[in-house]
C-alpha cells in the first residue's frame, strides 16, 4: 500500500477505492490495513476536496523514508543474488526469461 502511494507521485495520494482497485483488496482489507498504517504515522487520511463524504489517503514523511528504504534494501538484494552468476550465466538467464515472458504475453 505504500508502495501504491508512492507510485502515485507527489503529492503521493490516492483515494482508498484506488488503492483498493490497484492492490485487488475489499473495502474492509483496505480499511484495516490503513488503520494500522494510520496508527504507525505512515499514512494519513484527509477530507477529499472533491466529495464532501470521502477522503483521500496521503502517504507520510515517515511512510516515504519506509517505503524508499524498502526499496534500496531490496535492490540491494537483488545485487547480492545477482553476483552468483558470471556474464556467461547472466545472458544465459535474460534469454531464458525473455523466452518464458514470451510465451506468457502471447495467446497459446
């Protein structure tokens, strides 16, 4: 869900039905999740400036350092993982996973 908010761009808001439609979640999985989000500072919710009765929720200082740091963590992990293969094994990989995408994008 942070993640969802921080791809949205600045000013990183979305509307819980959008993060609900992106992240394929009910209501109620929406609902819960920014509760503990909201509860933890790294989200909040405002009134929606266009619907009097909604509200839009907007990804916190402190949710952006989490969610950034996730990210470097992550690429960094990846890195790691990466460095088990020498060139030769590296091509050979792209090839193999290019032919997989292939064969998963087209109709059979």
């Amino acid at each position: 869900m942070l993640s969802a908010l921080r791809t949205a761009g600045p000013p990183h808001r979305l509307s819980p039905t959008r993060l609900g439609q992106g992240l394929m979640l009910s209501s109620a999985g929406v609902t819960s999740r920014l509760d503990r989000l909201e509860r933890r500072g790294f989200v909040r919710r405002l009134p929606d400036p266009d619907d009097r009765r909604g509200v839009i929720v907007e990804l916190t200082d402190s949710g952006l350092e989490i969610v950034d740091a996730a990210v470097v963590a992550n690429t960094a992990s990846d890195r790691q993982l990466m460095e088990r293969f020498d060139p030769q094994e590296i091509e050979m990989l792209e090839v193999l996973l290019r032919k997989l995408l292939v064969g998963l994008e087209s109709p059979s």
